[in-house]
C-alpha cells in the first residue's frame, strides 16, 4: 500500500463527504497547535503563538482541499490531480482564506517581534496549565473559521458543475470577503504607522484616534467579521443548491438548514470570540483602566461607534 493510499485509508472516515474532510482537517489544526503549543508551554514563551496560526490554517486548508481530490483520483484509477480537476469557487475561497490567513498570521508575528512580547499572555504564559488552553483555543478558532471551506471542498465536482457557474451569493458573498480583507489591511496598517510614530517620537499620542480609528473603535475586527460573513454567505449559496445536497447526502428541510447555517458558524463564532471573549473585552478594559480619566478618550469613546464604521 502506498502512502498515499495509506493517508487515505487512515482518513477515511463514515458519515459522508462533510464528515470525511472535516476530521482530517480538523485533526490537522489540533496537531499544528500541540507541535507549536508543547514547546512554548514548557518555555513559556508566546513568540510562536500567531505564526502557528498561520501554520495552522495552511495545513488545514490543504487537508481540506487535496484529500477530497485524491480520493477521487485514486477511485477513478486516475494518474494524479491538478488544478484543473478543482472548480474556480474552491480556488478562490480556499485560495482568499489562504491569503488572509497568512497576511494576518506575518503581521501579528512582526508585530511580537518588534514589541518582544503579547501582552494578551504577560500573566498566562506561567501558567501552563491556562496557557496550554489558549492553543486548542487557536485550533478550535482555524477548525471554525475554515468551516465553509472544508464544507465547499467536500462537494464532489460533478455536483459542483451541475448548479450555475455563477450565483448571486458568489458575487455579494466574495465581495464582502473582499471589503472586510480591505478593511481589516487598511486598519492594521494605520495603526501600525501610529505605533511606529509614536516610538520615534513622532507624536505623543498615546491611542489612535486617526484614519479609520476615527471612523471605529474597531475597525480591524469589523473587517474580520465582514469577510467571514462574506465567505460564509458565498459557501451558502452552494451548499443549498439541489445537486449540492444530494451529493452530500443532505435531503429535506434539515439539509437546507444545514447548509445555510453551517458556513455561518465562521463568523458567529469569530464574531463572539472578538466581541464577547479575548478582542474587545480585553481591550476596553485596558483602555479604560489607562486613559479613563482623560477627557479626550472618553469623548472618542462615547462618540466613535464601537464596531461598524461612521459613513459621515
């Protein structure tokens, strides 16, 4: 048996196609984190801790698009795969996520580089026990965001060819995608300029209240959560298309359901996680604790919305 065969065997789990991408892959994150978490848990370092998320999301996007393929190749007696035997929309969502992915995954990495540290884990990363939480956490977050993508990645391609080669939700969900991305650059990269200010003296501003931060007091998360929302609408408008849900052996009123809701668990959670969790909470309450007293931050506070940002 040759590894190939062997990977397949191993991956090969009941349940359906869905099922039979989403252990592989979620399996894939789980062990990018505990390969990159072990050591830093037992150094208590968090040097590491974004650049794996970049790691991670790789390897489980690529379990999610190459072993559906090569279990069609090796069913079919087929000499191997190429891109051709991929449909534009896995792609381009397994190609955008991608793209994010490691945008954000380098910009978080230089960013610890230049700072020496993440104040997110100033306390955790001695405790071992708490610390090691945080990268299952990390694998739990990629498993959720990539979740339209193993689900696209799971449709066999002749259900793939049978609906239209373009449908409205491609067009408004890959658009969102693309905003929120543009969004989230533009936003990081602001304030990035301010930090790199503000340590040459520059200025002495002491929270950046310039550019789009004037607009939202978190633009970067809005960004996030749009181009989730925005691959999340794409995936749907697949996944309830006819011969989508009989290829995935969803049938009925609960297929349809399915189909709908399950591509939007990417952004509901990252939503959740950023607003309710480790993003917002975090940050306010740091802000407040800092600046609280000063007049010029509670007015920016009170009068720049919190997510969404001021049109006017």
């Amino acid at each position: 048996m040759s590894l190939i065969q062997s990977l397949l065997h191993i991956t090969d789990f009941r349940g359906g196609p869905f099922a039979a991408n989403l252990v592989p892959a979620a399996s894939s994150a789980l062990a990018v984190q505990l390969a990159f978490g072990i050591p830093s848990v037992l150094a208590h370092t968090d040097m590491f801790y974004d650049f794996s998320g970049g790691w991670t999301f790789l390897l489980t996007l690529a379990s999610s698009f190459f072993l559906p393929a090569l279990r069609s190749s090796s069913s079919s007696s087929s000499s191997g795969i190429s891109l051709a035997d991929f449909s534009w929309r896995q792609l381009a969502m397994t190609g955008g996520v991608l793209v994010y992915a490691v945008r954000l995954s380098s910009f978080l990495f230089m960013r610890i580089l230049k700072k020496g540290h993440d104040s997110r884990f100033d306390e955790t990363k001695h405790k071992p026990s708490r610390f090691f939480i945080f990268w299952i956490a990390q694998a739990v977050w990629v498993i959720m965001c990539c979740m339209p993508i193993i689900a696209i990645n799971a449709v066999p391609q002749a259900a793939l060819k049978a609906i239209p080669s373009v449908l409205p939700t491609d067009v408004l969900g890959l658009g969102l995608f693309l905003a929120g991305f543009a969004v989230e650059i533009v936003a990081d990269s602001q304030k990035s300029k301010w930090y790199d200010e503000k340590i040459k003296k520059i200025h002495d501003e002491q929270f950046i209240t310039r550019g789009i931060w004037s607009k939202s007091r978190y633009p970067n998360y809005f960004g996030d959560i749009t181009l989730w929302i925005g691959m999340a609408t794409a995936a749907a408008g697949v996944l309830t298309s006819g011969p989508v849900q009989v290829a995935l052996g969803w049938s009925g009123i609960s297929g349809l359901i399915k189909g709908a809701l399950l591509p939007y668990m990417a952004p509901a959670f990252v939503a959740w996680a950023l607003l309710r969790i480790s993003g917002v909470p975090l940050s306010e309450a740091k802000y407040d604790k800092l600046f609280g007293d000063r007049k010029d931050y509670r007015e920016w506070r009170n009068n720049t919305p919190l997510l969404v940002p001021r049109i006017f």
